[in-house]
C-alpha cells in the first residue's frame, strides 16, 4: 500500500484535526513525507493569512506520518517537544509540509519540517520530538 493509501486507510477508521484542516497527502517514504493543507476559513486569522497554530499543527502531523512511515513497528508516535518558526505567511494557495528524519532512535525521535507556499517560499520552520507509543 502506498503512501497516499495508508493515510485515506486510516483516516476512513478514524477522524482527528486532519479533516478539520482539510489536509492532504501528497508523498511519503521513510526520508521524507509531504502533506498540504489549503488556505480556508477555518485554518486562517482575520486578516486572511494562515494561522499560526494551523501552520504548527500541519507540521506535527507531518512529522508524525513520517515516524509512522519510517518506522511502523514501533508504534504511533507521541509528540513530546516543537519548536517552530514562522518566517512568512500568505493569504492564498496551498501550505506544504516537508517532513526529513534527523534521527530515529530507539526513544526519542527527531524530525525537522518545513512548511512553504506554493512558490517555494518559506512560511514555517519546525522540529520535534516524538516518542513512540506501542
């Protein structure tokens, strides 16, 4: 099963902040997962940018799609730590997230993301850590 497979497999079992953010998937492999989320109401503050917070969520679940494609044995991974940057920010198109492995340790997992526009520009830099839950 691919990537695009397993993340409408799940969410057919299950609903979280993914459907509420409209997120889609676009690619993974154990070395990188992308995932996007249009701009809308619900994702945006009043003045017609992303919001923050949904910029940040778009990137925990990124990261964590990653740990779950990278390493499915070891359980779901548990968001413990983030820190995240916003660079920029746009009032159209899409947010794509860019998830990569920093390390994947028996413990403690790190992942870096980067969230841009659909020009390649930017908006959010983020890195977390994550313990996996059997």
């Amino acid at each position: 099963m691919d990537f695009v497979e397993q993340w409408h497999s799940y969410y057919a079992e299950c609903f979280d902040m993914v459907r509420a953010l409209r997120l889609e998937p676009v690619s993974g492999s154990p070395q990188e997962v992308r995932v996007r989320m249009p701009l809308h109401t619900d994702v945006s503050q009043p003045q017609g940018y992303f919001a923050g917070p949904a910029l940040i969520a778009l990137s925990d679940i990124t990261a964590s799609w990653l740990g779950m494609v990278a390493r499915p044995a070891d359980g779901f991974p548990l968001l413990v730590q983030m820190s995240a940057s916003l660079v920029s920010n746009t009032n159209q198109g899409y947010a794509n997230a860019c998830a990569t492995p920093v390390k994947f340790g028996r413990r403690l997992w790190v992942v870096n993301v980067e969230v841009t526009d659909d020009d390649g520009k930017v908006l959010l830099t983020a890195t977390g850590s994550f313990i996996p839950q059997p």
